[in-house]
C-alpha cells in the first residue's frame, strides 16, 4: 500500500502527508492490521454555527 506522500505526483511533499506517513506508521507498529480512527470530540457548548463543521470535518480529510 503506497503512503500519502508517495500517492503525490509532486517531487514535494507537504508536512501533513508526511505527517499522516508518521502516523500510519506508527499505527502499525502499536496495532498491526487495525485501522486507524480519527474522532473530533463534537460537542456543541452552544448555539450550532459554521465553526462546528471544522470539527467534522477535520477527522473527514
């Protein structure tokens, strides 16, 4: 399975490819075989606004 920053076309990469390398890695040194989950922690203190779809989002890309 190519990592994220081998799946660029670019000669490039960005630090948050080479960053979920890091923690994919990582991931399959502590659990191999598991996949690996990204929770937001959504908890709404309030009136739902535009800056709450960060949180879902963040964990989504």
């Amino acid at each position: 399975m190519p990592t994220v920053a081998e799946s660029q076309t670019s000669t490039e990469t960005d630090w948050v490819s080479r960053f979920a390398d890091d923690v994919i890695a990582e991931s399959e040194r502590r659990a191999p075989g598991k996949p690996v989950v990204v929770a937001s922690g959504l908890s709404p203190s309030g009136p739902i606004h535009l800056g709450n779809l960060r949180e879902v989002m963040t964990p989504h890309l």
